[in-house]
C-alpha cells in the first residue's frame, strides 16, 4: 500500500477522543485484500513484527497526564500521524504488529497516593524517593493502601518498599519516582490513539495477523518500564511478584535452521 486509505483523516491524529469504526475499516480491508490479492501474513515467508510502545491517549496528547510533546512541544502528535503512515505504507510488508499497553491501578508504588511524610500527609507526584529516606522515616507507605496493594500487614509492607528501593539503587537503572496517575485502567487515557487503533485494525483485517497487545505495569509493588519486565521480581522474603514476558521474547526471536 504505497498511499494513505481514502478514510485516513490526518486531523484524527490530532484528536484525543477519536475512535475509529471497528465495521467500516472490516468492510474497507476486505475489499482492499481481494482487489490487490492480498496473502494472509501466515502464509507470507517474510517476518516483520513490528513492536509498538505505549502508544496511548495519555502521553500522546496535550490533554493527557502525561503528554510527551518532545522539543517541538507536538512531538507526540506528529508521531501519531507518522506511525499511522508507516503502517499503511507497510501493509504488506508486516507480518504482525504488537502493541504494548502500559496499565496501572491507583495505588501503585510509583504513584503519590501510595506515600506519606513524616507527619502523615499524602506525597506529591514528580520527586523522587530514596533509601535514605524510607530509612530515616521521612517518607512511609500509606496505611490505608495495605489491602488495595495486597499486603500481609503494614509492617510486611514497610519493609517491601525499603526492599524494593534498595533493588532499584543496586541496579542502578532507575531511582523510584512518583508520577502523577496516569493510563489508569478503565480510563480514556489507557486507550490507544485513535489512528493507531485503526491502522492496527486495518492491518488485522487485510493480513489475517493477530495483532495483539501486551498488557504491563499492573503489579502494585513494581515498576515495569519494559514490557520484557518487571524491575523488581521478588518480595524481600523471596516471594515472587512477576515473572519476565518470555513468551513475548520467544514470539519476537527470529530462528534459523
């Protein structure tokens, strides 16, 4: 497909609350795979899996949480449009397209409501948090949150977060941060961009490709900037939180031979 689809809109790119229909692009995609003899991506030799990251209303919008407008201050928005292109450009030449979804609850261990100061008042999003800290009782979980994040007890919890601080420093990767809410699940900042959401769906249609999504981020405990994992993986008494995305690894490795 070396043009744009007649019911591409560019503007879409730029709408936070667009939703493409799920029927039109079916009806528009069968008719596109049959007038240029489309083969079903299972039975194309070629293997192009293309992995996209994030790509949700909240950091793609200047009305989302956690907008990344980049230099330009639209840099998200032309990424929108760009990346909507390239798979159009691209329809034959994909096999399949995975999209992850960073997904999160409202109390997560990265999230403001989860932390108390010293004199039990709620943190605030955008500082960080360090072992000193947790150590030094300057900062503390939260009481209230020990069901929600399905924690033994407050003092089971307390030292979880010194445990999981203290993991972070030694990898030395990141420090923990606390971000304002965001791609909380149910919300409309979760969703994918619109044009994303009907390329993809195109693309399913045309190719008979799964086109799935990799859902991350939903353990309260920890982190999960990859979707391959978690940071941390363990509780401080050796207690599994998550495991590493194998079969997402696994789907992605070319084999030879």
């Amino acid at each position: 497909m070396t043009t744009l689809p007649p019911f591409y809109d560019a503007r879409h790119a730029r709408q936070f609350d667009y939703r493409p229909d799920a029927r039109i692009l079916f009806d528009a995609a069968t008719l596109f795979r049959r007038e240029n003899h489309v083969l079903p991506a299972a039975s194309d030799p070629r293997r192009n899996h293309l992995v996209l990251i994030d790509v949700q209303r909240d950091f793609c919008f200047p009305e989302g949480t956690l907008y990344v407008g980049g230099r330009s201050g639209h840099g998200a928005l032309d990424d929108n449009h760009r990346i909507a292109g390239f798979i159009y450009e691209n329809l034959t030449r994909l096999s399949e397209i995975t999209c992850t979804l960073d997904s999160h609850l409202p109390f997560q261990i990265f999230f403001a409501p989860f932390w108390i100061d010293r004199g039990g008042a709620p943190l605030t999003p955008h500082r960080t948090i360090s072992v000193d800290e947790i150590l030094g009782g300057d900062v503390a979980p939260n009481p209230d949150v020990v069901a929600a994040v399905g924690a033994q007890d407050l003092t089971w919890l307390t030292k979880q977060v010194l445990f999981y601080a203290e993991s972070l420093a030694h990898a030395g990767k990141y420090v923990l941060y606390l971000w304002p809410p965001h791609v909380l699940l149910g919300g409309d900042g979760h969703a994918l961009v619109g044009v994303i959401q009907e390329a993809r769906l195109f693309h399913a249609y045309a190719r008979g490709a799964r086109n799935g999504v990799e859902i991350k981020g939903t353990h309260p405990l920890s982190e999960n900037y990859s979707v391959f994992s978690p940071e941390v993986l363990l509780t401080h008494d050796g207690a599994s939180i998550a495991s590493r995305n194998g079969a997402l690894i696994d789907s992605l490795l070319v084999r030879t031979g």
